[in-house]
C-alpha cells in the first residue's frame, strides 16, 4: 500500500439503481483513503418524481447530517472543488443500472468473428439486442431496412473488417444502415457506434454525422486471433451516458460529473479485474438487483461479465420466473405451493419492486427467487469460463479464491451467515473460498472513479470496505448423511485447538472474528475431495461469520420433495446463523388451496399495460403489497382472509400510481 502525496482528493460517489440510490463520500485518512461516510434513499428517476436530483440531494443530506460536510450549493449542485471551509468535494463521480436497458441492432460480417467480439463488448452496458445482421443472413437490402427500422434501437453497433482487410463489405453495410435512419421518423435517432476497420473511421462520420450521435471506436476484432473490447467499452459508457442524460434529470448531474454517467455494470467489470489481478486469483462478483443480475468473474487473467435484464428481484421477477420456470424456484421452497401462487407472488413484485416479504412464506418465496436467479447466471456463464478453466464434474462453477455477494437480497437479510448460506446454496462454491459482501454498495460506486483515481479505488478496497464474512471449505461429492465426512482440526493463533467431525448433509461453523487467522487442517472421507483434494491444509481467514465447513456435498442434495427441503433448509438457517431451528408448519405441508385464477389475469394485465407504459422502471413506493388473491373460501383461517384483503387494497393503490391517477 502506499500513501497519497496530495492532499486534495475528496471524492463523492454516487450509484443510481432501480429502487435505491447510494452515496459514498471518500477522502483522505492518515495519508490513505478512506470510505468516511455513506447514505442511500429511493431512487426518484423515475414515477412519480421523475427526477433523479431528488434522491441525489436525500441522499447527500445524509452524508452531510453525519459528517457536518456541505457538499450542495442551494440549487442542489455539488460544490467542487473543494473548499478551505471543508465544503465541497474534489472529485464527483457516478454510476447508474435505473432506467430501460438500450435496445441494440448488431451490424457485422460474420457471427462467429465480428458479432461474436461485439456481444462480448456489450457484456458491460445494460443492452438488449434486438435485432443482428451479418453476411449470412441471406436478407435483402430492403428486408434489412425494414428489420432495423421496426426494432425502434437506442444504439447501432457496428463491426466489422480487420485491420488492414475487407473494406467494401463493411461499407456495404453501413450504407443500410445510413437508409434505415433516413426512414427513422419521430422521436431521437439511435446512437451509432463504429468499432471495425479503422480505415473506415473517417467515412463513417461522413456517413452518419447528419444523421445520428456517432462514436468511434478501435477495431474490436484487429486480427482473426485477437481481441481488442476496451476502446469499444469505453465509447460505450460514453453512448450510455448520453443516453441517460435525456431523461430522469440525468442531464444536469451528468455535467457535474467528472465522468458523466458509467453503468453500474462495468463497475463490476472493472473492480472484478482489479481484484483479480491484484491477488492472482480467480474472483467473482455477483450481484441480484431489483431489474438486473450481474456476475463478474476473473478467471485467467481475464475477466467477463454477464449482463442479463431477465434477472432480477423486483421489476425483473416475472421475467426471472419465466427464464427459470417454476420447477427452479420450486426446488427451494419448503412447504408446498401452486403455479398461480408462485406465479402471484412474481407478478406483485413487478408491479411493486421495493416490497419486502411481510411473511415468512413470503421470505422464502424471496430467497427462492434469489437462488434460482444467482443460479441461472452462473449456469449461462459457464460457457465463458470452461474455455478457460475446467469446472469440476457435476459442478455448477469452477473453484473461486474469492467470492463476493452484493445488492439488498444479499446484503440485507438481517444475518451474515445467513447471506453467506445464500452464496452456497446458490453457487454450490467448491474448494476453499473467501466469502466478501459488499454492503454499502463500493464495488457499484468505485468504478466509475477507476478511470480518474486509481489510487483511491486501491485503498479504498484495501481498507476493509468489503464486509469479510469468512473463509468456507466445501466437500464435493456424495456424502453419507449424518456420518462424519470432514475431520477438521483448528489452532487458533493463541494457541487453542479445536477439533470437530462435520457430518455428512450439515454445515458447521467456527467463530474467528474479523482480522484474525487460524490454522486449519481438513481431511475428507474415501470418494470425496475439498478443491480435487483429500486433505487440505491452509491459513485460513476469519470474518463475521468465521469458518465455515460444508459437508452437504456437491452437486447439493436437496431434497426433491418439500417435506424433506421443510427438514433441511430450516436446519441449514440454523447451523449457519446459530439461531434456534424455526420448524415448518405441518399444515404447509399439506395440498395448497389454489383459488386466484382471475386475480392472476388482471395482476399480468397489469403488469403488462405499465411495461407499456414504462412505468415499471418508476421505482415505486416502498411499501409491502402482498400477492394478490381471490377472496378466500370460508375454510381458510381468518389471517388470511386479513391478508388477502389489504393485498387487493395495496394492489389497487399501487396500479393507480402506474396508471398516473
């Protein structure tokens, strides 16, 4: 580590997400920088307030209320640099996930070389790719006209030729894409985004400066065996900056930052890498917000991000339900339930993306979702990773040195150790791993300053600015339930030592707090392994949950029926937060009673006029609306009934904010 030679460098990051919006204020400590203080509010981008300067003055008046700092001038502007009196900060940067991801037209040559580099650079913006044209289509001119015109993008990205090679096909096809935006009518042009031949640099500006914003970028695909995505990804943010700052009130924070506006998502691109490099280990970053899942993985020596507007907790819970079918949140649920339940529960989270669980079946529904979310994430990444490293048979991924959990389902469920089992249960993590949770949202936030302050992000990680929850062994394999499957021994750094058979189907978990190591020496029964090992022996890291040793297994064995999940999740809660064990209620165990059909048809009409209306991206009211049900037969307790009254009242309110009345 080393020490900042000047002493200006106050920094104020902000993260806009769909529902909250956080804020760090960073300066210098002793000669290092430092996280000092932090804030988060709802996001008001969108409904009703549609304007985002409101929650960025919330939320800085918590910093200042905390530190004594004035950091707004009157008319909500941030003083910069900063001053003599200590107002002010030196340094204003922003990153931002709210708002409709930019719909994208791909225009290359060929899908497995030019097109195949563009998806890759598009991994770290909030994009969905409408419509893709190359060489082999076998459209006609007219056909690819029409195409572009009726896909409505934000943005046309164009590839193609390598460095020194093929012009006139590449030309060929801007010339499309030059008469599609002629036809374009009404409304804003889309951004075009050029990152082939560089050649053809200057005659694309000529081609498209009348028409549309264009960005220039170095050749994606130099040659055949190379790749060049960070130009590309740079002009990228540049393309999503302008485009956040048309509406929501971006436009005037943008100009106050150094910046402007970086998606959140390369942030995590960025932190990831530097993580990586940094330790010369693998590291993953996951993170299921209310719209979008993000999972960053360095493996390597490279580093890949997956995007995907279909995953997430919130806006996204209906799209996360049917990317990853009943069955995979079915598998987590411990008591039994119907389609239209399940169904329910996603549909209300749609309409009202900052609801909590008011329930305890309603917290399983959620962490259900969460799991089957992280889950899926992984499994579309595993393509990705197996070209670079081999994932262990019947492994859903590779050995991480270290993983880290971010956004509220993770962070913000009361327990360490409960989000802990959050990341194994969804990840099934093998080998020895790290476990980090980044509860005040840096990884977001310090993203954006990588590119004007490294230093400061350095520190600022180095810092203990990620919440450290443990190191965790896990046995892959098939372990025989209940008999001793981890034989562990523990010598603490004073000296004390601890031995302890972990059995087969259970977690344990050894308390060693935060900055302190012990010795641990692990052996695993005949047929098992710990990292393709039989025996492992390390200095292993404490936290705030402390050492945690998995004998469940790997591939996990969950039950397939919830009479058994109802024995092994609660039980799992317990071993890992150390909590007394919460039984399931025999009744839940028995037939659930289905009888909101109709309810379901008009909470998906409903949902589906405030896509329309892109009122789901409004952020919401924060307040818990329970899933919408029928009025309930006579034979169902009188809670119930309660519930499902005040649910069709929290319903009806929250579709007259979508509908504006």
């Amino acid at each position: 580590m080393y020490v900042a030679e000047q002493r200006s460098g106050s920094i104020l990051a902000v993260d806009f997400g769909n529902v909250q919006t956080r804020a760090l204020l960073i300066d210098l400590v002793d000669g290092f920088y430092r996280l000092v203080a932090r804030g988060d509010t709802r996001t008001t981008a969108g409904f009703p307030a549609n304007d985002a300067r409101l929650g960025l003055n919330r939320v800085v008046d918590q910093i200042t209320s905390v530190t004594g700092r004035k950091l707004l001038t009157t008319d909500g502007k941030v003083i910069s640099p900063e001053q003599n009196d200590r107002s002010g900060v030196d340094y204003f940067v922003m990153t931002a996930s709210t708002g409709r991801t930019m719909r994208t037209v791909l225009v290359g040559l060929v899908p497995d070389v030019s097109i195949a580099s563009a998806r890759r650079a598009l991994a770290g913006t909030y994009v969905e790719i409408v419509e893709s044209m190359t060489l082999e289509d076998g459209r006609s001119q007219e056909e690819e006209i029409n195409a572009i015109v009726a896909s409505r993008p934000d943005l046309i990205f164009i590839t193609g030729g390598m460095e020194g090679g093929a012009e006139e096909p590449v030309l060929r096809q801007a010339k499309v894409v030059q008469q599609a935006l002629r036809l374009i009518k009404g409304g804003r042009k889309p951004a075009v985004l050029y990152a082939g031949n560089s050649a053809l640099g200057p005659t694309m500006r000529d081609l498209f400066g009348a028409l549309a914003t264009i960005f220039i970028a170095p050749n994606v695909r130099p040659t055949l065996d190379e790749e060049e995505l960070e130009g590309a990804q740079a002009q990228l943010a540049l393309v999503y900056n302008d485009q956040q700052a048309k509406r929501g009130g971006f436009g005037a924070i943008t100009r106050m930052s150094r910046n402007g506006v970086l998606p959140t998502a390369q942030s995590y691109n960025l932190i990831t890498d530097y993580l990586g490099q940094s330790s010369g280990h693998n590291v993953l970053t996951v993170d299921i917000g209310s719209a979008v899942g993000i999972l960053s993985a360095y493996i390597d020596k490279h580093v890949t991000t997956s995007i995907r507007t279909d995953i997430g907790l919130g806006h996204s819970a209906d799209s996360l339900l049917g990317t990853v079918g009943e069955a995979a949140i079915n598998r987590w649920l411990p008591f039994i339930t119907t389609s239209n339940q399940i169904r329910h529960y996603a549909l209300n989270k749609t309409l009202v993306p900052g609801s909590i669980p008011e329930t305890i079946k309603g917290t399983f529904l959620e962490h259900a979702f969460l799991r089957a979310g992280i889950g899926a994430l992984a499994e579309a990444s595993r393509p990705t990773w197996s070209k670079q490293l081999s994932t262990p048979q019947n492994a859903l991924t590779p050995h991480f040195h270290t993983i880290i959990g971010a956004g509220a389902g993770l962070t913000q469920t009361g327990s360490s150790g409960f989000g802990a089992l959050l990341l194994l249960d969804a990840l099934q993590a093998t080998g020895t791993a790290r476990i980090q949770m980044d509860s005040f949202g840096v990884v977001a936030a310090l993203g954006s300053l990588a590119y004007s302050n490294q230093e400061a992000v350095v520190q600022v990680l180095e810092s203990s600015s990620l919440e450290t929850l443990g190191t965790v062994f896990s046995v892959t394999g098939v372990p025989a339930i209940n008999r001793p499957v981890m034989h562990v021994r523990i010598k603490t750094s004073d000296g004390q030592v601890v031995k302890h058979h972990v059995p087969g189907g259970h977690l344990w978990v050894f308390p060693l707090g935060i900055g302190k190591t012990a010795t641990v020496d692990v052996s695993v029964g005949r047929g098992l392994n710990i990292g393709g090992k039989g025996r492992v022996k390390m200095t292993a890291e404490g936290g705030t949950v402390g050492l945690i040793f998995d004998g469940r297994g790997r591939p996990l064995p969950l039950a397939l029926d919830a009479q058994g999940r109802a024995a092994q999740i609660p039980m799992w809660i317990a071993e890992m937060t150390g909590n007394p064990q919460t039984d399931i209620p025999s009744d839940w165990l028995t037939d659930a009673i289905d009888d909101s059909t109709g309810v379901e048809m008009e909470a998906e009409d409903a949902v589906r006029k405030a896509k329309d209306r892109g009122g789901l991206f409004g952020g919401g009211r924060r307040k818990t609306a329970p899933a919408p049900a029928a009025k309930p037969k006579q034979s169902r307790p009188e809670a119930e009934a309660a519930v499902a009254e005040k649910s069709s009242a929290s319903v009806q309110n929250e579709l007259d904010d979508l509908r504006g009345g």
